[in-house]
C-alpha cells in the first residue's frame, strides 16, 4: 500500500542497515558452505545414500510447513531484533553441535537430521522477522528497493562464492571444519544484529493482548489479506511451484556432479558457484528494471528469464557440456536475481504494518514449506530413476511457474491496467477495531 506519505526515517538508518547487512552477510555465506558440506558430511562420513542425503533440506525446511503461518501471528507482538538474536544464537549452537560429534565420531544419521530440524525452526523465525524488520529503517519504496537488493546481493553473492570456498576448505581441513565455520558465522550474526540501535516502536497494549484464540484470529486475518489481494497472492504462489520444482534441482545438482560428471569437491564447488553467478547482475539491474517497466513487467520478465535458464541446465548436462550447466544456470541466476529484491519490496509496500509479518509467514510457509516437499520429490525420483531424472523433472516443472504468475493484479498491470482492489484486501482481512479500541492513539 502506498497512498500514504512514508513517514521520516529514523536517525542512524543507514548505519543500522549496514551492522544487519553485514551480519545477514556472514551468515549467508556460511550457509552456503553447507550446501556443499551438509551432502558431503552425509555421504562421506555417516555412510548415507544418495536419496538420505537428499533429505537433508526437508529437515531443515520442513519446520515451515508446522511453524510457518504461527511464525508470523507471534512475532507481530514480539521485537523482531530480538527474535532475530535469539534465532541466530540457537542455529550457531546447532552446528557447532555438529561438528563437535562429527569430530568426535559421535555423530548418527538421525543425529545430524535432529539438529538440521532444530536449526530449522529458528530459520523460521529469523527469516520471518528478518524480512519484516527493513522496513522499521527505511519507510520510502526507493530506498526499501535499494535495501531488499543489497540484502538480495549478498545472497547472490554468497551463492557464488559460498560453494567455491567451501570445496577448498573441506578438501584442507575436512568437512567438520567447514560446518563449525557455518557456526561462526552466525555468532557474527548475533553480534551485527546486537549491535544495531534502533528499535521498533512499542506496540500498543491492544496489539500485545493474548486472548482466547488470537493466535488463529491472527493467521486467519494474514491468510485472507493474501488471498484476497490481486497482486500478492499470484507472485506467492508462483514462487511456490517455482521453489518446489527448483528444489529438485538443486538437492541433486551436487550428486548430480559427483556421479554423472565425476567432479571432485572442488570441482563441484566451482560448478555450483559459477552457475549462481547471474544473481548479483539481476540484483544490480532489477531497481533500473522496476523504475522504466513497473514492478509486474520486471517480476514476469525475471520468472521468464530464470525459467529458461533452468531448462538449459540439464539439456547442456546430458551433453556432458559443463561449461552449458553453468551457462544455463548463469540466465536462471539473472532472472531469479531480478524476481527477489522486486518481489520482496511488494511485499512492504503492499502489506499494512499491521499484516507485514503475517504476510511474511505466509510467503514463507508456502515457499520455504514447498523446500521440503520438493526435497522429498527429488528423493523419491532420485531413488526410482536416478539423479539425471531428478534434474529434468525439477528443471521442466519451474515452467509451470508462468501461468500461475500472468494473472489477477501482475496480468492488469503488466497490460497497463490500473489494479483494482488493493487496498480494499486489507479492508477485508482486518475485523472492525471494538468500540473500546476506537480512541486515538497518541502516535
């Protein structure tokens, strides 16, 4: 939504945008370390099978499926810096757990899985938080823009260099060690997050009340504001059959590499991450894209665009031509790049302050939920027709993407149209304020 003036920044914006991008920074880089180094710890050294190994995203994710949409409810009566803390401290202890019992030769199967689970809940949480909290720093579109693609950045960025790094650490010091870094990292996080001195505005007592059934009320008020709203709920949902269908992908890519182009750690280090080396050029040209297309245009033209270079991917694989899997991964990274930062500022922009985090847990609860899902699809492919199979189901299935995306609001506006409706979804998803409520606030 954005019929009303935006409302003067806070003093130190900037400077606190910085301490959360760098610790987002750190953190990111270590995570994709692990997409290296969780399959590998796995396979290498608890003797599990290709399929097992490709279970390891759904422990992680799979805690978006059950916390997802309460995820949002409970933290809009909540600081979200200070469950950003708390869920960055609780994942650091989680892999250094791991790589405590993996050094030790004490670590399971089950074990390693537990603790992906238990870090995964806090993923829920921060990335919850952490998606709604940009906003208490910067309150103009443009500048929301220009934060969601820095942050975007160093994802992109961290998925390129995050697997070139790891391969060289873990064929150094062994896997173990590359997970402890992953915990380091986000003990850097907590201090970044720390370090941050702007806080959110007190919540009014009426928002912080805990009555019979609110948790229900509450994610039934973010469920309706979604699917009521003509822009939102198509770009969410065609993330969603996007993220199942790219998860396939990417839980076989590495074992993919390993078995079919007989790639060493480092050399699957340097596929994966040169073929994510697209992301930061969709991220740097997405704010030039949204200021002359409008953000529908730029958002169909960045599902296109990932889409092909998707389906590239195992085309230039089952030639046996690495040099084509990173190309065609390179377009995909454009487009995704672009689809991010664009879609995130939708999000702000469009939600109430009142609904962001609850639109956020939805978004969440479908595309990071859809993880697991297509996680435990990619394993049961995998299993049945190998890991060649798994990459050409995932790969065809994003196009499905398309068609979900081309409708409602983002069909109008990328005609031209005016979107009707918008404003009329939060009308809809928030019940009337009881008449006890109806005083003004002194804001």
């Amino acid at each position: 939504m954005t019929t009303e003036t935006p409302a003067e920044e806070p003093a130190g914006a900037d400077r606190d945008f910085a301490k959360l991008w760098a610790g987002q920074s750190a953190s990111l880089l270590g995570d994709q370390i692990m997409v290296l180094g969780l399959p590998l710890l796995a396979v290498a050294a608890l003797d599990a099978t290709p399929a097992q190994a490709a279970l390891i995203p759904m422990f992680l994710f799979g805690p978006f499926l059950l916390l997802g949409l309460p995820a949002g409810a409970i933290i809009e009566r909540l600081p979200r810096r200070t469950v950003m803390l708390g869920c960055d401290a609780l994942q650091a202890v989680c892999f250094a757990l791991i790589a405590v019992l993996a050094l030790t030769d004490s670590l399971s199967l089950t074990g390693l899985l537990a603790l992906v689970g238990v870090a995964g809940c806090g993923t829920v949480f921060f990335q919850v938080a952490y998606t709604s909290y940009l906003p208490v720093l910067f309150t103009g579109e443009k500048k929301l823009h220009r934060g969601n693609a820095r942050l975007f950045l160093s994802e992109s960025v961290s998925r390129s260099l995050g697997p070139v790094i790891a391969g060289p650490v873990i064929a150094f010091v062994g896997v173990a060690a590359a997970v402890a870094l992953n915990s380091l990292t986000f003990a850097l996080s907590v201090l970044a997050v720390a370090w941050i001195r702007i806080r959110e505005p007190r919540k009014p007592a009426q928002a912080r009340t805990r009555e019979r059934g609110w948790l229900i009320r509450d994610v039934g008020e973010g469920l309706r504001f979604f699917i009521k709203h003509p822009r939102l709920e198509p770009v969410i949902l065609c993330g969603t059959v996007y993220v199942l269908f790219l998860t396939m992908v990417e839980a076989s890519l590495v074992l993919y590499s390993r078995a079919e182009l007989h790639l060493g750690a480092v050399g699957i280090g340097l596929v994966v991450g040169a073929a994510a080396a697209g992301f930061p050029v969709g991220n740097l040209l997405s704010g030039r894209l949204v200021e002359r297309w409008g953000m529908a245009r730029t958002l169909v033209a960045g599902a296109f665009v990932s889409v092909l270079g998707l389906v590239l991917m195992p085309l230039s694989g089952s030639l046996g031509s690495v040099a084509g899997l990173v190309a065609g991964s390179v377009i995909h990274g454009v487009g995704e790049g672009a689809f991010g930062p664009t879609s995130q500022t939708l999000r702000q922009t469009d939600s109430p302050p009142e609904l962001l985090s609850r639109v956020n847990s939805v978004q969440r609860f479908l595309l990071w939920g859809s993880i697991p899902l297509g996680s435990a699809l990619a394993s049961a492919v995998i299993a049945g027709a190998g890991l060649s199979a798994a990459v050409w189901v995932g790969a065809l299935g994003t196009v499905l993407c398309l068609p979900v995306l081309v409708r409602k609001g983002i069909r109008a506006q990328f005609r031209g149209h005016p979107v009707p409706g918008a404003d009329a979804a939060a009308d809809a998803a928030l019940p009337a304020p009881p008449a006890a409520a109806a005083q003004p606030l002194d804001t």
